[in-house]
C-alpha cells in the first residue's frame, strides 16, 4: 500500500513529512491562485479580439499580426518567487510579481503598437498601473517593446478579483530580434561574448530602419493612416 506520506527537503536538507493530503491542499490552492490569472489573461484577449474585428470591419485594416498569451508555470512561478526573494505567500507573490499573466502583441508597424496601447488604456475596466516604453529608450542590448502592467476586473463567485497583466506590444522586426537575441542568451548563459553583443545592437539598429522605411510607405499608400499616434 502507498504510504499517505512522502519526504520533502528544503534547502538546508533538513527532512519534512508532508501527508498526501496537505499536497492536494497545495495544489489545489496554487491552481485557484493561477486561475483568476487565466481570467484576467482572457479579459484582455477578448479586448484584443474586439479592436481586431472593429479595425477589420471599419477600417478594412488590421494592426495586429499575431497575438501570444501564457500564464507562468507553476515551476517558472516558483523560480522567480526565489530569484526575488519574494516571501512564497499568495498575497505577497500577487503584490511582488506582475508578469504571472502575460500577452504579446505583435503589430504590424510602430504607430499601431502605440494606437493599440492608447486604445486598450483607454477602456473604463482597464487601469494602468505601469509603462515601460523600450521604444523610445531601448535597452542597452538594443531591445525593443512597449511593456504596459494593467489590471482588469474578474468577476468570481467569490466576488471581484482585479488581476494584474502584462501587455507587451512590438512590431514584427522587434519581435524577430527579441526571439533571436533570446535564444543567443540562453545558449551562452547569459554570457553573450562582446563581439556578438555587438552584433546584436546593430541588428536592433538595422530592424529599427527597416520598421521605419516600412511605416513611411504604409502612411504613403494609405494617405496618413487611420487616426493619431499617441506616445506614452
């Protein structure tokens, strides 16, 4: 018969006996805790889906390439929880950690990343919380992104749960590069040699003239595109 019991370890080897139902406890705890992030995730993405639709069917126009969305693992979770230092309650993880949910919205120029972020900030449910435009300023590598943490309301049972999201909205050259420069860094663990450092930055500098040369004769074909670009 299966023992009701297992061994754990924490860091310092010091042995813990967990019962088989303290495991599901946590388990399930974790899931409930993942879940209202699922919630928010879709919230966002049926917003997404409705300007998708609305620029298609008003402006036979669509801004948006792809659209990616996860909610982190409860591994990827519990790695950041300890890379951080964040003490592993709930209540301390939802306050410490905003990315837990996360969408990437992939434009097809730079002047439709920022027209979707003015115009998802912009709904009454959807309060920003956090801007980073690496647009603007890239970072030191040369990356890329308007990165926007909002919070959306989620209605349970329990009650109203506002969720934090992580919305992050490039074009598709800055996500080519991003993908690529991803890759380089974790196959030299994250010490990425200088000359291909280098490299790298030119290649973001490159991508960013071509989005560029590529907005310029979208605006030239259709006459000044569709409304006004905001920045953040």
């Amino acid at each position: 018969m299966a023992s009701s019991a297992v061994n754990a370890f924490d860091p310092d080897h010091t042995t813990l006996t967990v019962s088989a139902a303290e495991l599901r406890e946590m388990r399930n705890e974790l899931q409930r805790f993942l879940m209202g992030y699922q919630f928010g995730l879709r919230e966002i993405e049926t917003k997404i889906a409705i300007l998708r639709e609305e620029f298609l069917l008003l402006h036979d126009y669509n801004p948006i390439e792809h659209v990616t969305s996860r909610v982190k693992s409860p591994d990827s979770l519990v790695e950041k929880v300890q890379r951080k230092g964040v003490d592993a309650d709930f209540d301390s993880i939802r306050r410490a950690i905003t990315d837990i949910a996360g969408v990437r919205i992939t434009c097809s120029f730079t002047a439709d990343a920022y027209r979707l972020f003015d115009l998802l900030t912009a709904q009454d449910d959807v309060h920003l919380v956090e801007v980073k435009d690496y647009i603007a300023q890239p970072k030191a590598n040369g990356y890329k992104s308007l990165h926007a943490i909002v919070s959306v309301p989620v209605y349970l049972s329990t009650g109203r749960l506002d969720v934090p999201v992580e919305v992050q909205f490039r074009t598709i050259a800055m996500d080519f590069w991003a993908s690529l420069e991803h890759k380089i860094y974790y196959k030299y663990d994250a010490q990425i040699p200088s000359e291909l450092s280098e490299s790298l930055r030119d290649a973001a500098h490159s991508a960013a003239e071509l989005d560029a040369r590529m907005e310029r004769l979208h605006r030239e074909i259709r006459g000044g595109g569709i409304g006004p670009v905001h920045s953040v």
